[in-house]
C-alpha cells in the first residue's frame, strides 16, 4: 500500500513567508510514515535545503496543479484569484465561510472541480478551540511593533517600514535597541491577556525587559466594569487582544483622549483584534488597517497635545516567520496524523461538513 502523503504548496501572496508544514513537522510526519512532496519556495522562510535535509521530495515551484488528484495540497493561504475549477483536496486558509469578498467564485472553484476544502480556521478541538491558530506570535509581533514605535515617537519621529525578522532573537534585540538597551521603565497594558494573542504580548514585554508590575494583564474580569478606562491613558503602550463577538463599551474614544490633556502617558495603541470596520470596535479613534510598510496611523487630535498612533495590522505574525510557522504546524500535526481517516476522523469530518454547507449556500447565491 502507498505512503499517505501531503503536497506542500508554494505561497503566492505578497510578503507571505510562513509554511502550513515546517521541516520540523515534515519530520515527524516523515518518521510516522508519510511522505511529503516539498514545492520549492524562494519566498518561503525555510530553505528548500531544510525540508530536503528531512527527506522531503522537491518538486518545482507551483506545480501542484498537475499533482495527481488522491494527493491532498497542503498550503497556508488564499491561492491567487482564478476561474480554473480544483479537483484536489485543499488543506488552507481560504477566508471563503464568511461571505468575505470574492467567496463564491473561490467555492465554486471547488464545486466545479470536484474538490474539497479543509479549511485551517475551522479545524475545531473537542471543546470547540481551533487547534492551530497563529494568535500567540501576533501578539508578541503587535508588542514588539508598539515599543518600536514608542522608541520612533520618542525620537520625534514615525515608526518606519516593518520588515520580518529572521527569528525571535533578532525582533527581540532590535526592539531593545530602539529603546536604549532595555524596555525598563515603559508601561504597558494588554487587554485579552488571558489568550493566545495576549499571552503573546505579555512574553514579548517579558523579554525586551519590562518590569513585571508594568505589564498590566486585563481580561474579561478586569473590563466587566465597562469602559473607556481611564488606566488606558496612564501607559505607554496599550494592546488589544480580546476576542470580540458582541456589542461592549468603547474602551478608549477620543473625547477621554482630549479630556486627558497634557496628563497623557500613553502613546502608542496596537489593535492586534483589528476589528478596525466592526460597528461594536472598542477603540474607536481609528478607522484604516495599516501595513508594514506604513505601520502606523495618527489619531486626529489637537496640535497641542501629544501625538498618539495606531498600529492595525492585520497580519501579524508573518514579522516572525520562522516560530509561528513552528507553532502552527506543530499545533497542527495531530490532526495531519489523524488525516489519512479522515472520513471518520471527527477533527476532518467536522470540516468537511461545513465545506459541503458553505458550498451549498454558494450554489444557492448564484
Ligand atoms: N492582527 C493579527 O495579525 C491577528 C492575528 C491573529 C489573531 N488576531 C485576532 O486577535 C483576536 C484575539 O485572538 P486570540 O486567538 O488571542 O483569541 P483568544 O480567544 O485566545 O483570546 C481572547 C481573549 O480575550 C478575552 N476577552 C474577550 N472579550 C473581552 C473583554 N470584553 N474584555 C477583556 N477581555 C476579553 C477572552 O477572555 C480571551 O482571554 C481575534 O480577533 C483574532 O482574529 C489578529
């Protein structure tokens, strides 16, 4: 009998180094009988030399399309906009499940090709927890962001262009520097403390050396007063990281900003949430996403007062490659183990339900 086997795909999107499968879980895969074919990848932070070093077989870049059809294609995010049906099963993020736009033409590629969707964002533990999710590295990048920029404001300027960092150690040591040698003395709050992107930012603060009282961790306890909080404007840096599924009150809005005068400490705000067009965004004093490239954006205030930005970006993690596409696809490889009975496997079969609905609500919209 054949080896179960996965595809891994190249990554076409802008700026996208992650990996679905990482030599290390290549590995593991490998040592419990699978095989992996390996796409070439210059845009991959992992060197095709890596996966190959772990007995993976390259194949040339973007040749999944003439995969044979039983070979399941594993990749990470959207494949580029196309009308071409896919007959292969998809392992990947597709942002389709959620009339995002462009959802219908991305199912029926699959309706018409015959084939299936796993998608990454809805593979659900027995308790209803995704079991790979990338939230734990957003927070850390959204706190190193923030303290760079704290550094920029301090030198009177803007936080320039963001570029990933090759590891953990290099964001870490560049965000120290920006700050003099050491993150002492800058204070921070983290609401959502108690989640993956919130435990993320409390680390990073942890190790850029922040002192362990000024890293306020808030969650659901410490917000069931109902905002804006005044403690906000006591900090340097003030990270959300909640998990937002209904109406709350705003936790900071311009008018307590304003009130603040010249008494306010806080600088920088990063949304990590990003529910920047949500009607119920609890920070409601911006109202753009903002990129690597510009990675901050002004609130608009009164020339007197200090300046305070935003970061809202909304793909975090991609600054740290290399660990959160370690994370991930370690948190992942118990389902991709359980992939070959996929057909009874209740990880995979509660997927698949839910591709077969969407699919249909596509085919009913046309
Ligand atoms: N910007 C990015 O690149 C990026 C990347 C990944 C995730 N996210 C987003 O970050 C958000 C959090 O993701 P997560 O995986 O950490 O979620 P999570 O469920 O692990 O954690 C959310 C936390 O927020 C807390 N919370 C919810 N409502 C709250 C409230 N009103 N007050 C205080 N605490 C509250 C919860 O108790 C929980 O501890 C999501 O919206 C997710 O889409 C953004």
């Amino acid at each position: 009998m054949s080896r179960p086997t996965f595809w891994l795909r190249c990554e076409k999107k802008e700026f996208e180094k992650r990996a679905a499968l990482t030599p290390t879980t290549a590995k593991k895969l490998n040592d419990s009988g699978f095989d992996i074919i390996v796409e070439r990848d210059e845009q991959r932070i992992f060197n095709d030399s890596e996966y190959e070093a772990v007995g993976c077989k390259l194949v040339e870049n973007n040749s999944w399309p003439s995969a044979p059809k039983e070979i399941p294609i594993i990749g990470l995010k959207e494949l580029p906009v196309s009308t071409e049906p896919l007959p292969h099963t998809h392992i990947q993020f597709a942002h389709c499940y959620k009339n995002q736009a462009g959802w219908i033409d991305v199912l029926s590629r699959f309706g018409r090709g015959n084939g299936t969707l796993y998608d990454l964002e809805f593979l659900e533990d027995d308790n209803g927890r995704r079991v790979a999710a990338f939230g734990f590295h957003a927070g850390f990048a959204g706190a190193a962001a923030g303290a760079l920029a704290v550094a920029a404001q301090r030198r009177g300027e803007q936080l320039a262009q963001l570029n990933p960092y090759a590891n953990e150690t290099a964001m870490i040591d560049s965000v120290k520097t920006a700050l003099g040698g050491s993150g002492k003395g800058v204070k921070a709050l983290v609401i959502g403390a108690l989640g993956r992107c919130g435990r993320g930012a409390v680390d990073l603060f942890r190790k850029i050396g922040l002192e362990e009282d000024d890293i306020l961790k808030w969650d659901l306890e410490e917000t069931a007063k109902g905002g804006p909080f005044e403690e906000i404007l006591d900090v340097d840096i003030f990270i959300n990281c909640i998990y937002l599924n209904s109406k709350i009150p705003s936790f900071i809005t311009r008018d307590t900003i304003v009130a603040a005068g010249k008494k306010r400490r806080l600088s920088v705000v990063v949304d990590v949430s990003c529910d920047t067009t949500n009607p119920f965004n609890p920070i409601p004093i911006y109202s753009i996403n903002t990129t690597f490239s510009k990675p901050t954006v002004g609130v608009d205030l009164p020339s007197e007062l200090l300046p305070l930005s935003v970061i809202s970006i909304d793909h975090l993690p991609t600054l740290l490659p290399r660990e959160s596409s370690e994370q991930f696809s370690s948190d992942l490889l118990p389902s991709l183990l359980e992939f070959p009975k996929r057909d009874s496997a209740r990880v995979w079969t509660d997927a698949h339900k839910l591709f077969q609905k969407k699919l249909g609500e596509a085919r009913t919209a046309i």
